[in-house]
C-alpha cells in the first residue's frame, strides 16, 4: 500500500482531492499528469479506498463526469522494531481520526 499512495502521479492526486472533489480531467490539467495514467491511478487508489467518487454530474454533451475525493488527509510511516505501521488521517468533519495499518517487516 505505501509504494502505491508514495509515487508522484498518486500523491498528485491525493492532494489535489483533500479540499475539493475534481474531476480526472481537472487534475491531469492542475498537475500536467497524462489523462490515461491519472485514470489508472484513480482506479487502483479507488480499489484501496483511498479515494472515492464523491459526484457525478453531466458535461455540456450529456456525459457522465466522475469527481473524485480523497478519503484522507495525512500520511504517515513508521518504522518500529520488526514492524511498520502505516497511519492515515481521515479527510472528514473530525480530522484526529486516524487509521493504523501495522504490519511485520520480513526479511
């Protein structure tokens, strides 16, 4: 899960989605991304419920435009003894929740 939500077209997206839902084509333009990755990317952080589609309205011709949102506000990595732990601040009304995903480093 780290190195999905750690590379550049990821944490692109991640932020551009903490305040405002956008749409894929929005954020592609805002951070000069390419529209096929952006969509692939969306799509597997969608998978891990890091993001979701918080709208969907229709364009100007009647298409189906998808905005998206991030599920969370902050990140971040632990090491600790044999173990990482990976915390995630929630992006809603109460920020201090936070989600712990621990696990054992293997060798």
């Amino acid at each position: 899960m780290l190195a999905e939500i750690a590379d550049r077209i990821s944490c692109s997206i991640i932020r551009s989605t903490i305040e405002a839902a956008k749409s894929a084509c929005q954020i592609s333009l805002e951070h000069s991304l390419p529209l096929s990755s952006t969509y692939k990317k969306i799509k597997k952080l969608q998978e891990m419920s890091i993001v979701h589609v918080e709208k969907i309205d229709l364009d100007a011709n009647g298409k189906k435009v998808a905005y998206y949102r991030s599920r969370i506000r902050s990140a971040e990595f632990n090491l600790r003894g044999d173990r990482m732990v990976l915390h995630l601040e929630k992006n809603d009304l109460n920020p201090r929740q936070t989600i712990a995903l621990d696990a054992k480093v293997y060798s």
